[in-house]
C-alpha cells in the first residue's frame, strides 16, 4: 500500500502549483505539476485502485497516494489498538516498496484523523525518506519524501508537508 498535525504555509519556492484531487479530498502545494497513475491492488474480490501522484524537483523526490478501502473487505479498525496496528503494517510495507530502513516514527493526529510521521533512509544510505501515513475514514493517505541523506530536509520537502489539506470530515466520504 502506498500515501499528516499540520500548519498551512506559503510555499518556500519561487514556482509553484497548488494540485487539488476532487477524488482524493485533498490539496497541496508542489513545485511543478505532478504525473498520476492508477494501480490496482489485488483483493480476493473487486480490485482496489490506488491513485498515485509522483514528481521530482531540486534533488526531492515527491509521491503521494490515496485508497479507500470497501467495507466488502470487512471493518475497519475500531480501537487505538487496531488503529497503531494498521498504520505500523502500511509503514513496514512502504518501507520495503523503497528499500528503506526505518529510524523512527511517531504517532500524530492530522486534522483530526490517525496519522504516523516516519524518518527512514534507504539502504543505501544515499537517501533520507520523511513519510506521512494517515488514516481517515476507510481513506489511506501516504505522503512520502526522500532527499540526498547529507542534506537535512529542504524546504521544498517541508513545504509540502506543510500545505498537504484534507477535505473537512464528513465530505468526500472521509469520516
């Protein structure tokens, strides 16, 4: 599977392109337009599509992606048990989609919903990756960032952190 408490910012570089995805829910600033695709995650059942939207720019790698889950795959997860479970599993397996390596993460709340913020790099030790796992609803949002490991975060990479948006509860199906 791939795809945030955060405070709306200006964006930190000169061009930028402010990407709404009606589907997803959500806005965020980038520097340039993003390219989008559709996988299909197989299911046992009807496939579930996971929209993904990748760039990069100045050395920063971009890529966010949004699924929701059908509830023919069962209930969500119901306690803060269920919930640390789930974004911990989605976290293992975005790692290994990268070759990353995990330093930390932390538990967080985005604008309401579960969400875990994840420093890794990859194995190589040549990139440093900053992810954003959020959980709204039957919604699975990942925001993930890697840069040259010897530089600390740059501003682009934060900017985008910092404008990521969510549609407010109740609209576009998120809960």
């Amino acid at each position: 599977m791939l795809l945030l408490t955060l405070t709306i910012g200006q964006p930190s570089f000169a061009q930028s392109y402010r990407f709404e995805s009606p589907l997803g829910c959500f806005s965020v600033t980038l520097p340039a337009e993003p390219t989008s695709s559709v996988e299909l995650i197989p299911t046992g059942g009807k496939p579930i599509e996971q929209h993904s939207f990748t760039l990069e720019a100045n050395g920063v790698g971009v890529a966010l992606s949004f699924l929701e889950v059908p509830a023919s795959l069962g209930p969500g997860p119901k306690t803060e048990q269920e919930f640390g479970a789930l974004l911990v599993a989605s976290r293992d397996g975005a790692l290994r989609a990268v070759d990353g390596i995990l330093l930390r993460d932390l538990p967080i709340q985005v604008q309401g919903y579960r969400a875990l913020d994840v420093w890794a790099e990859t194995a190589s030790g040549s990139r440093a990756i900053r992810a954003r796992l959020i959980l709204a609803g039957r919604r699975y949002y990942q925001l993930m960032l890697t840069h040259p490991i010897k530089s600390p975060l740059p501003k682009l990479a934060q900017t985008v952190l910092d404008t990521f948006n969510l549609a407010p509860a109740g609209t576009c199906g998120l809960g």
